[in-house]
C-alpha cells in the first residue's frame, strides 16, 4: 500500500496485541482510510489537475471495553499526516465554546462560528475524537453549525461512541433541534458498529487486588505492571487539565487511563463537580500511596469522599495502593458516617472484579 503505510495489525503485532474477530474488521476499516488519506494528500500535492476526492471519517460504536479507543490511537499515532488532532469529546466542546465567545466578543459583525471553523481548518483537517457522548443543551445548539462548516471546508472526522448516532442526546431538550447533526455524521462518516465481544479490561481486571496495601516498593511495582498492561498500544502522556479555572496536572495517562499520587488529587483545592469531570474523562485511575486518613487530613478525606462517588457512580474502575485495607484506612472522626458509604463503594467496586 505504499512506502509510508504502516499497517495498523502490523503495528499491533510489534506490541504484543492480539486482536479479536471483531477488531479485525475494525482494523481493515481504519487501514483502508489511512491509505485513502496518503493517496489524497499525495495528489494534492503533486498533480494539483487532480481534485481530491471526499473522504468520510468513521463514527465507531459498540460495547465498553471492546478496544475502540485503542484502535483510533493506533491509526492516529501512525498516520504520517500533519495536520492531525486527537482530543477527547468534552474537552473539544470547552475549547469551542470558549473560543465562539472569544470571537464574538473580538468582532460583532461576524459569525463566531464561522470564526472558529476557519480558525480550526488551518491547523487540524483529521480530527479524531474519544467518547462522543452529548449531554449538554449547549453543545447540542451549535454541534450542527460547526460540523456543516467543517466538513464543508474538508474535516475528515473520527469518532468513537458507546452508542449509534441515532441514540446521541436522546431524550434531551430541545432533542429535535439536534436531529440535523446526527444525519450530518451519517452523511459525513461511514457508522461502524464493532462486534461483540470479550471486555478486555474486565478479562484483565477479573481476579486481581484492586486495594494494594500497605504503601511500599512491591506494590508500587504491581500498579506501574497494571497500568502498563492497561495502556498497551497507547502512548502514555503528561496531561494538564483545566477544572473550572483550575489546573490538575495527570502524571500519566493513555488509553482512557490515567494515574495519579494520592497527593496530587485529593491535596488539591478541588470540588465535588471537579471529581464528575475527571470521572467522565477517564475509564478508570490508578492512585499510589494512600495515606491513613485521619482528623488531620478531614479536607483530604472529604475530597476522596468525592472522587470514588464520582467513580462509582459512573462505573469506572479504580485500583490503588494504600497504607492500610479499606475498612482502616479512614480513622478521622469528621466523615466517618460518610465514609461508611466510601467503603461500602470501595469494596463492592473491588468485587466487581471477582
């Protein structure tokens, strides 16, 4: 298929990877638009009499676990294209929404969104995108506007998503107003629904410690082994997000997983809401060291209160290392009424992986 054409089972087979039947035909999808994006660009490039021909993007959907996110990094880490971006939904939206304000605000007469889409075009012409889920009547009034101008001036879009484009902000306000994008997407982007299969997180997780104890190097060396089976066939990064006004610095994360020192979470000036954005970010958190809480870490406390609600009740998974079990681990006295529910959570979440 060319010089430049890595193969994404190529890729996947250097790493150790095994694909299932159903990722396999994902992986054929993907590979057919790799080629098809090098082809395009090298005729643009060198017969400027050719016309490039559309390309649609690929809105991938299907079960938790199935390995969707996966496949898109490895196709967008091997894809020899410049202009390419990846970013996860939710954070694509605020960076919207913050840069429509910031061009009406600079200039009334013209459209803010327009603004945006030519802005964005210049730099980014893939765009590839995790967890398209719509929440937000906001997001869902001006989604239509954007992509029509986008795909118009050439985007080729990626997406993946637990549920068909027809399921996408059902039952929200205002729902018919959104109905557009959604014929937008299918206009724009081949569906592709992956098969069922084996979730190979919970085949991962299935029998393993979840609550490492007490805080030392063996375990810290378990949880470093854990997050990098997790991680396999992603490139783990440093992120820095932007919490409602304030940053939380992610020492590493890749593939919907992220993992943080006990410290550099619970130690910070974050609120309950924040917790519910970390929680929609990721699948799931690893966190080290742990400490007893007691009455001299009641904020501490009450921010891990926070967090495995947020994790419990978004279904993530967490896996951790501490100084004590989780029935000792909290010896304060101003949670401890509430932190009989954090350990009920915490030992029925570590159940789940039985």
């Amino acid at each position: 298929m060319g010089q430049n054409f890595n193969s994404i089972e190529n890729v996947a087979q250097s790493l150790n990877i095994n694909f299932d039947i159903g990722q396999l035909k994902i992986v054929r999808i993907f590979d057919k638009l790799n080629f098809q994006i090098l082809s395009n660009s090298k005729k643009s490039v060198f017969n400027f009499l050719t016309k490039s021909k559309k390309i649609k993007g690929i809105y991938l959907y299907g079960g938790v676990g199935r390995g969707k996110s996966m496949l898109m990094d490895i196709f967008f880490q091997n894809i020899e294209f410049k202009k390419k971006r990846r970013l996860h939904f939710h954070d694509f939206m605020k960076e919207i929404h913050t840069n429509i304000f910031l061009a009406g605000k600079k200039n009334k007469n013209d459209d803010p969104i327009e603004v945006v889409a030519n802005n964005f075009i210049k730099k980014t012409t893939l765009l590839c995108f995790d967890e398209m889920e719509v929440r937000d009547i906001a997001d869902a009034m001006i989604l239509y506007r954007l992509f029509e101008k986008l795909f118009t001036k050439g985007l080729i879009l990626i997406s993946t998503s637990n549920q068909m484009p027809e399921n996408l902000y059902k039952n929200g306000l205002h729902r018919e107003r959104f109905l557009p994008f959604i014929d937008l997407l299918n206009q724009n982007m081949n569906v592709e629904q992956i098969e069922r299969g084996k979730d190979w997180r919970e085949v991962f997780l299935k029998g393993k410690k979840t609550w490492l104890y007490p805080n030392n190097e063996k375990n810290k060396i378990m949880l470093d082994s854990f997050f990098k089976q997790l991680t396999k066939g992603f490139i783990p990064i440093k992120e820095r997000l932007s919490i409602s006004g304030r940053e939380v610095i992610v020492p590493s994360s890749a593939g919907g997983v992220a993992k943080f020192e006990f410290k550099d979470i619970c130690e910070k000036p974050l609120a309950a809401g924040d917790y519910v954005e970390i929680a929609d970010k990721y699948k799931g958190l690893l966190i080290y060291n742990i400490p007893v809480l007691d009455n001299r870490k009641n904020n501490e406390s009450r921010r891990f209160i926070w967090l495995i609600d947020a994790l419990y009740d978004r279904k993530c998974f967490l896996l951790a290392s501490a100084e004590l079990e989780i029935k000792k681990i909290y010896t304060g006295e101003q949670w401890k009424f509430e932190f009989e529910r954090t350990s009920s959570r915490l030992i029925e979440m570590s159940r789940m992986k039985d």
